[in-house]
C-alpha cells in the first residue's frame, strides 16, 4: 500500500528531518533576507537531484515528476522567514542570530517539506504526475512573500490542480492535524494614525487642542464599526496596540500616533469599513480643532479553503493516520499570506499538531518560548506526501 511506503520513508528519515529543523532554528533569517536559508534549501535539493528555479530573490520553487504516465499536477508550500524576537536562553538549538527567532514554526514548515521532498523523490518510480514544491520567503510581513511567487509564475508552467499548506499549532497535541472547509483565517490590514492638535501646559488646557482626549474619542468611536456597523454574521475585529502620546504628567504633546490592525472576512465590507473609519477619525479630530491622517495599508485577503479539496485532503489524513487524529478547526482571525495561492487557485491549508502538554511544549506562536515536539515532523513529512499522491490518483 502506498501509504505504508510513505509512513516507512518518513520513520526512516525522521532524524534527519529534526537535524534539518534544528539547523534552521539555529540560523533564523528574518522576512526578505533568508539568503541563507535559501542556500541550505538550495543544497538539500541538489543532494537529492531536484531541479528548481529561483523566485521572488530568496524563495525558489522546485519540481519532482512522477515516471507514470500523469498530466496531474499539485504545489506544495512552506515558508522560511524568522520573527523579531529574541529566543528564550537555555535551548541547545537556540537561535545564534541575535534577536532573530523561528517563533511561528516556519523552520518545521521547511524541513517538512524538504521530508516531503524525500519521500516523493524515492517514489517517483511509483506515482504519475508533477509536484511542485514553492520555498517561500516573507510571510510574515507585507506585501507577503506568496503575492510575490504567484506574480513571478510559482502556479505556472506547469498549473498546479491545487496547493496544499500546512502550519504548526501548538493548541494541538502532536500527533493530530486540523482542517476546515470554506472561510478559515481573516484578512489583515495596518492602520497608522497620527492625530494633531496643539501643544501645552496640562494645567492650560484651554489654551491646547488636546490629541490625547481626541485620541480616547477616535479609539472608542472605532469600535462602533465593528459592534454596530458590520454585519453581525461577518466576522470582525478591531484592535489598536501601539499608543504614543510623548508629554509628560503636565505636559500635552502636540501629536498622539496609533498602530492597530483591522481583520475580517468579506471583501466589499473590508473596503466600507477603511471608509468608515478613516471618516469617522478625521470628523471627530476636526470636530475637537484637530487634524487626522488615518493610513489603511491593505494587507493579505481571507483565505479560504476550496470544499471539495478540503473534504479529500482530511478524507487523506484520516487515511494516513486514522479518524480519530483529525480534528475540526474553528474560524480563526489571525491572517496568513497562504491567502494569496487560496484567491488564485483551489487551495487548503492545514494545521499540524505539535504541542505536547507532558513536555512542556504549548507556548504560542510569535513568543519567546515557542517550540514544538519534534515527534510532529515524523507526521509532517510523510501526510503532505501522502495527501500529494492521493491528489494525483496514486
């Protein structure tokens, strides 16, 4: 059966898939500057004879072609970038790069599918079609490295059929998977907001036009967009962490500066609702004698997961590693730049299981102390390339 072909290549490679992961934990790179980790990438498939083309400067998409007689084709993706944090001291593979961090998991996504790659590789006598792999750099930061591939051809030359993603989730023990069909994750939007009055003694007020209450107005009146202007049944959340009003105890500055982020799940409401806010903030700050420059960088779109590709990729996983490790997500607001290949072509994203309570292993993702239980990437590995084959009719 192929899928024990696949599960004995997985066991058989597992350590050297944890020795690739711990490799790229070591040397994070952060979003647009994985020049090395391209370069490793780039060595492991030149070990295994796989041929690739460059992309989008540090990312490279890679083929492997079955020997059977297939036109199918399917692309699967990882991405490769660091976050800017610094690691928890102690870790025997812990990050050498100063403030720079694989804190959602991106180091796993690689060597999986570098596993992948593997296991494919040492099958190709036995399958029909063409697997394209896509390297991907900068997720996690605007434009978002997959606009990027897909504008240079990633799903072209061959047209993948589908792509297929997966990410690490620690709120799932390893061993498990997760899908969803339809919508999943929210699209994401930066908003800079800089608000102007005028300066003074905080004992003077009324000779100042204070920012900061105007500011209190502005964040409050906000959230009206989200309680009483959407639509209840469309998914929505506004939020604002970054506050900078540089005065003192008695001292009013003369600008307050927000940062926030804006995420839901329609396209024709993501756009009323940029103006909506940036309305309602420029009326309030000139009702009280201000100004507003309210800033919307549009960032990734919802991802949704096509039905039909969905229900064969869990119908795949329940094959792989049985019903009962295959659990239902929950809509999630948190975004993804997976989006992209998921508006352009049928798509799923899946999340992998790696936490591991008894360990110690249930940090978040984007903190200090994430990790995951390596035991995941024996898991990893071999269900993308087993889910690959089924797709293609093997």
């Amino acid at each position: 059966m192929m899928r024990d072909k696949v599960s004995a290549v997985a066991a058989q490679i597992h350590g050297k898939i944890i020795a690739l992961r711990r490799h790229l934990h070591q040397n994070p790179e952060l979003s647009f500057e994985e020049y090395q980790t391209s370069a490793f990438v780039k060595s492991e498939l030149d070990d295994l004879g796989i041929s690739y083309i460059p992309m989008a400067n540090t990312g490279l998409v890679a083929e492997i072609k079955g020997e059977q007689s297939s036109n199918n084709v399917i692309a699967l993706r990882a991405d490769m970038d660091a976050l800017p944090i610094t690691e928890v001291l102690g870790r025997e593979y812990g990050s050498k790069n100063t403030g720079v961090m694989h804190a959602c998991g991106h180091d796993a996504h690689t060597a999986s599918l570098l596993g992948t790659a593997r296991i494919l590789q040492s099958l190709k006598a036995e399958f029909g079609g063409t697997v394209k792999l896509i390297f991907q750099p900068g997720e996690e930061k605007l434009p978002g490295g997959a606009s990027l591939m897909i504008k240079e051809g990633a799903l072209q030359n061959p047209i993948p059929q589908a792509v297929i993603g997966q990410h690490v989730m620690p709120m799932i023990p390893a061993g498990k998977v997760g899908f969803r069909a339809g919508k999943y994750m929210a699209s994401t939007d930066e908003l800079y907001v800089t608000i102007k009055g005028k300066g003074g003694h905080g004992a003077q007020p009324q000779q100042n036009i204070d920012p900061v209450v105007i500011m209190a107005h502005i964040i409050t009146a906000l959230q009206q967009v989200v309680s009483r202007i959407a639509d209840p049944k469309i998914p929505s959340v506004l939020s604002f962490g970054k506050v900078i009003a540089n005065g003192a105890t008695n001292v009013i500055p003369d600008e307050v500066y927000l940062e926030g982020t804006f995420r839901t799940f329609d396209e024709k409401w993501r756009k009323e609702a940029h103006s909506r806010m940036r309305k309602m903030a420029i009326g309030i700050a000139e009702s009280m004698g201000g100004t507003c420059e309210f800033e919307v960088r549009v960032g990734y779109p919802f991802l949704v997961n096509e039905e039909k590709l969905t229900a064969e990729a869990r119908k795949f996983a329940e094959e792989y590693l049985g019903r009962e490790n295959v659990i239902d997500l929950d809509l999630w607001l948190a975004a993804e730049d997976f989006a992209y290949y998921s508006q352009v072509a049928d798509a799923c994203f899946y999340r992998l299981g790696t936490g591991n309570e008894a360990k110690g292993i249930m940090s978040a993702v984007h903190t200090p102390t994430f990790d995951i239980d390596e035991s995941a990437l024996a898991l990893s590995t071999g269900l993308m390339a087993y889910i690959a084959l089924r797709k293609l009719g093997n």
